[in-house]
C-alpha cells in the first residue's frame, strides 16, 4: 500500500494499522475488501429501505453496515452506524433518517478514498 | 496407535455462517491456517449443512442478524436436534443486547464475540473450546471402545463358566456310562418349558439363563457315589440306594465349596436344584420330603426333565422306552408325583421335546 493511499484512508477515518493487525497484516487481502466494501449493496438497501418507510429493513441493513465497517476499522462510520441502530432499536425511526446526511458524507469520503 | 484412531474421527473444520462475505473473509484469513474452512451465506443454509453432516465440523461460527433465518433461529434448531452438545457453537455480532445473550446462552452457545473482532483473542477464546471439545470427544471413544471390549470378555468369561460347568458335569456323567448328551438336554428342556410355557411368565430372560446353567449340575453330587453302586447294572439294595439318595445332599455339599459359584447368580438355583430334583409333589421324595409348593419351581422342573430323560433314553439299568410308554408312565404316576399345572405344562411342550430325541 503507498503511504498515500494510507494517509487517504486515515483521514477517511479508517484505522489502518488496526485495520490491519486484524486481516494478520495482510495488506493485499484489506486492499481487496475495501474495494469490497464499494459493491456492497447494503448502503442502497438501506436509502432504499428508509425512503420507503421500511424501518425493519432499515435496521437490517444499518447494523450490517455497522459490522462491515468495524470490521474494516472505519471508525467514523461505526460510530454513526451504531448510533443509527441504536435509534432504531429506540424505535426512533425519524432520528435514524435524519442522519442520513452525515452517513452519507462519511460513507462518500470513505468510497473516495478507496477508489482514488 | 489408539491415539490415531481416536483422532480419526475428528473435524478439523469450522462452519462461518455470515451473509456478509467481508466478515467472512475476516474470520476466513484467521482460522484458515488452523483448520479447513467451509461458509454458509445465510442462517438457512448454514443450519442445511451442519443437519446433513454434523460429524463434519469442529466448530460453528454464527451471526445473529442474517436473511432467511437468524443465528438464534438456527440455535434453537441446533439445540433441539441435540447437536449444541456435540458442536461447539459461538456468535459472532456485531452487537447484542443482554437478552439475547441470555437467550443464546440458554440455547447453548458456548461464547459470544463481538465484531470487530480481534484476532488473537478470537483465536484463542475458539481453539480452547474446540480442544476441549476433541479431548471429550477422544476420551468418549476410547471409553466406548472399552466398553466394547470389556463386554466381549465378559461374553467369552461367560461361555468359558459355561462350558466348565458343562465339563464338570458331563465328565461326573460319564462314570455312569453317559454321554454329555444327557445334561445338554436337561438344560435345554429347563430352557424351553420356562421361555415357552407359562410356567416362566415373570422371569428375566436372565433368570431363564440361570436356572437352565444350574439345571446342568443337578447331578454333581454323584461324584461322592462309589462306583460300585453307580454302575450296578441291576436293582441297588435298599441301603445302596439310601447310599444313591445321597447325591442330593452331596450335590448342595459340593456347589457351596465353590466360592466362586457361590458368588454368581446361579448358585442359588443350583445349589435348591442339586439338593431338590428328587423331591415329590406328595412329600414322599427327597432328601428333605418337602410337599407341594415348598419345591421350587426350578426343581420341579429338572425333576420331570430328568425323569422324562431317563425314560426316553437307554440306561446301565434298563432300555430306552417308547414314547408313548414313556407319556403313559409319567401320566400313571411310576416315576413319581408332579404338579398338576406342571404336568400340563409339559405335556404341551413334549410335541416339541420329542424332537430333541429323534435325530
């Protein structure tokens, strides 16, 4: 990985050395699910989920995002995700979608800086 | 050796049940150099491939929120076909509130972890608990295989006691001019009028077992007769056959200096059969002169055996009967007096006894 690839994801929020200590140091395998991380559907399931008023797959797919994204050390997004399913379980639907707008800031910073 | 075979039986592979293919990775690139590793992609799935061969894995890795069915879902299922116990089961989420850790507990998963994970510890928290599980698993082969072997020598000790039991009476018969035929068919018409008449209704089938064994030794007691008497090709005078009546007690003298006989389940009814077969349902046998019920049944039934034996067979003193004689005789009371139900008994299953002296 260049150093500047890796200054980019870590002003993405992505923890990289965590990141990596957990794929044992296998760079070329983080490299191949960050770009993963960029076919996963579940960030439309869930704008999908939320225009349609479908909280249940809302949630579904807002905690799977949560553990994908942990999983990669992308702190910013796990923490907004958490947060987000923490609303949903709060059955606070409204307080879920209001914070698309962040999510998606965070989310399309992180898929700029794994696609540059 | 063993410790191979003990081994072989065992899964190395774990089961990753996630719908994420990232976390799958994850867990993948960590277990991969440890075990073999194979992926279900949904609870559905994952449960399909643990019910078709759960010898298979070592281990099962399960997510709780998955599509088409959940991990507490494939718990529940897991726990009801009895495979929590036999399948180490741990939750990998990415978070869970306190009651369905409780739920997953109660259902048996052995440990839950949260993602991220981390590896080292996941890693270790898994490969303790599967040891763990290979050391019981290894422990109960090793111990179902010595069951197995203690059981067959249990079987050979047995057939062993059976064929010393046999030889010892069969060699005492011999010096009256018998075969070992003799005691072979009073065991197996002991055998038959207790497993096919009503006579052996409420008996084990090793109490049957018992008291057909003890039915061989009836006789032992001859061994104290001298010669003289025992072969005497004609009538024995009444102080010889006061010398006769003695293999009844001699019989019981001998079977108790056994010690162990005495500590077996057939002592007892070789021990009554031994010193009773003689006695009559009149109280005129003996050696005790015990009157109707106060015999066994046991030595009721090696009495009329015996005497049915006798009368069908060639002796020093006399030849083998006709069978019809032979009915007839037991009928008329000539070789003593029997229990009514007995003698019905027995002369429905002598259709089939007659066989035993037709080959």
């Amino acid at each position: 990985m260049s150093p500047g690839k890796r200054e980019r994801l870590v002003s993405a929020g992505i923890d990289v050395d965590e990141a990596l200590s957990r794929f044992l140091d296998n760079e070329s395998l983080f490299e191949r699910f960050l770009n993963k991380f960029l076919e996963d559907r579940n960030y439309l399931k869930l704008g999908e989920a939320i225009a349609s008023g479908d909280n249940e797959a809302a949630l579904a797919a807002s905690h799977t995002l949560k553990g994908l994204c942990s999983n990669l050390s992308m702190k910013r997004l796990t923490e907004l995700f958490t947060l987000q399913v923490k609303a949903y379980r709060a059955e606070d639907p409204d307080l879920a979608a209001s914070m698309m707008p962040e999510i998606s800031k965070a989310y399309d910073e992180t898929v700029a800086a794994i696609s540059e | 050796m063993d410790i191979l075979r003990d081994d072989a039986a065992i899964s190395d592979m774990i089961l990753i049940v996630d719908d994420d293919d990232i976390n799958r990775g994850i867990l993948d690139n960590i277990f991969s150099q440890y075990y073999s590793i194979d992926e279900a992609e949904n609870g559905r799935t994952g449960l399909e491939k643990i019910l078709k061969d759960p010898d298979r894995y070592c281990a099962v890795l399960l997510d709780i929120m998955m599509p088409e069915m959940n991990g507490i879902e494939v718990l529940k299922r897991l726990r009801d076909e009895e495979l929590t116990e036999k399948i180490p089961i741990f939750l990998i989420t990415a978070e869970a509130n306190n009651e369905t850790l409780h739920e997953a507990y109660r259902l048996g998963v052995m440990d839950v972890i949260l993602k991220p994970v981390t590896p080292y510890i996941v890693l270790r928290r898994i490969n303790s608990i599967v040891e763990l599980f290979r050391a019981r698993k290894r422990l109960g082969n090793r111990v179902e295989r010595q069951n197995e072997k203690l059981i067959e020598s249990a079987k050979k000790i047995i057939e062993l006691n059976k064929g010393m039991i046999e030889a010892l009476s069969t060699a005492i018969e011999f010096r009256n001019g018998e075969s070992g035929e003799h005691v072979r068919r009073i065991h197996d018409i002991t055998e038959f009028l207790l497993k096919e008449t009503e006579l052996g209704a409420g008996m084990t089938s090793e109490e049957i077992a018992n008291i057909a064994l003890a039915s061989i030794m009836h006789d032992v007691g001859k061994i104290a007769i001298p010669d003289n008497i025992l072969g005497k090709p004609g009538r024995l005078t009444k102080e010889e056959f006061e010398i006769m009546k003695t293999h009844t007690t001699q019989g019981g003298l001998l079977l108790e200096k056994i010690p162990q006989l005495r500590d077996s389940g057939v002592y007892s009814y070789a021990y009554d059969i031994a010193r009773h077969h003689h006695e009559r349902w009149d109280g005129r046998g003996y050696p005790d002169g015990l009157k109707g019920d106060e015999i066994s049944l046991w030595a009721q039934i090696v009495s009329i055996a015996d005497v049915y034996d006798a009368l069908s067979c060639k002796r020093v003193y006399k030849d083998a009967f006709p069978r019809e004689k032979v009915l007839q005789m037991i009928k008329d009371g000539e070789c003593g007096v029997f229990n009514p139900k007995l003698l019905d008994c027995f002369f429905r299953a002598e259709e089939t006894l007659c066989k035993l002296y037709t080959a």
